[in-house]
C-alpha cells in the first residue's frame, strides 16, 4: 500500500537556511518509505502560526496528502505554535497516536511529558505532530508506525469492503 505522505518541518533557522540540513525530515523519510510512505510534497517553513495552517491545508487539499507529520514546535519555547496550528485545521482529533508517542518517549525520559504534539484528522488527511529532533521523530513515529496503514485505510473507505471488518449479526 502506497502512503501519499506530506512532511512539514516547522523552523524558523532551517526556513532561513541557517541549519544546512533537515535531520528530522530526513529521518521521516527514511522510516515511512519502510511502510509504503511515498513523499509527495515537502517544505520548511518558519515557526508562525497562519503559515502552518495555510500549509496543511495546502498539503491536504491541493496534494492530496493522506498523512500529513509536521516536525517542530511541540514544545515549551514561546515560538513552538505547530500543536494550535493544528487544532486549527483539524475536525477530529486521534488522541492514540499522542498518547502513544508520550509513553513511549517517556520511557527514554522524563521530559516527554512537556511534549504537547498533536494528532489528528483533516478532511481525509491524517495529520501528526513529531517532535523536531532526529531522536525524537523515531522513539515517536516507530511507535505508531503499524497503525498508520490501517488509519489512512480506514480514511480511504477501504474498510467498507474488507470482509474481515464487515459486521455479521450472526
């Protein structure tokens, strides 16, 4: 199964082309090409709020992107805007995924619990909130990573016709 996937790395240095590569989006790639994760739009963009929103609307509604992993801004810093961002776009929120990731990362440290990543869901995109370090992206993404096939399925109405999912009454 192919993943129309769309990466949105949230800086403001890397926007400005003060850091000379991107090792949180790099490291989104290499792990979802491993579940069919086909890159179809990716940008850097600064940490402001209207930019975030424009552009994963932009990712969803031109692209056409199924997921949706932002890289950046979860965190404590006064710029970190990518969560309100987020929940300014989304109609459902999938809290699993960011219940999931904390406890995960918990598990490595005790900070985690400061990480207010969101996830949720866009028209038919799943959109996901990582973390903006190359450590972080994979404790977070490896945790979640086997139930994102099924989510974008389930998004794309392919339940409907899986009889392994069908009610049966009997």
């Amino acid at each position: 199964m192919i993943i129309k996937t769309a990466i949105l790395t949230v800086s403001t240095r890397g926007s400005k082309g003060e850091r000379t590569e991107d090792t949180s989006g790099a490291a989104v790639k290499e792990i979802m090409a491993r579940i069919g994760g086909k890159v179809v739009d990716y940008r850097v963009i600064p940490d402001e709020k209207n930019q975030i929103i424009a552009e994963l609307r932009r990712m969803a509604d031109i692209v056409k992107a199924e997921l949706i992993l932002t890289t950046g801004g979860t965190g404590f810093s006064p710029s970190d805007i990518t969560p309100e961002a987020t929940l300014e776009v989304i109609h459902k929120r999938v809290p699993g995924f960011e219940e999931a990731m904390r406890m995960q990362s918990f598990a490595t440290t005790p900070h985690a619990i400061l990480s207010r990543a969101v996830a949720g869901i866009y028209q038919s995109s799943l959109i996901i909130n990582l973390p903006g370090s190359p450590k972080g992206v994979r404790e977070n993404l490896e945790v979640i990573l086997e139930a994102i096939p099924h989510g974008i399925k389930v998004l794309r109405g392919g339940l409907m016709h899986d009889p392994e999912h069908q009610f049966n009454p009997e």
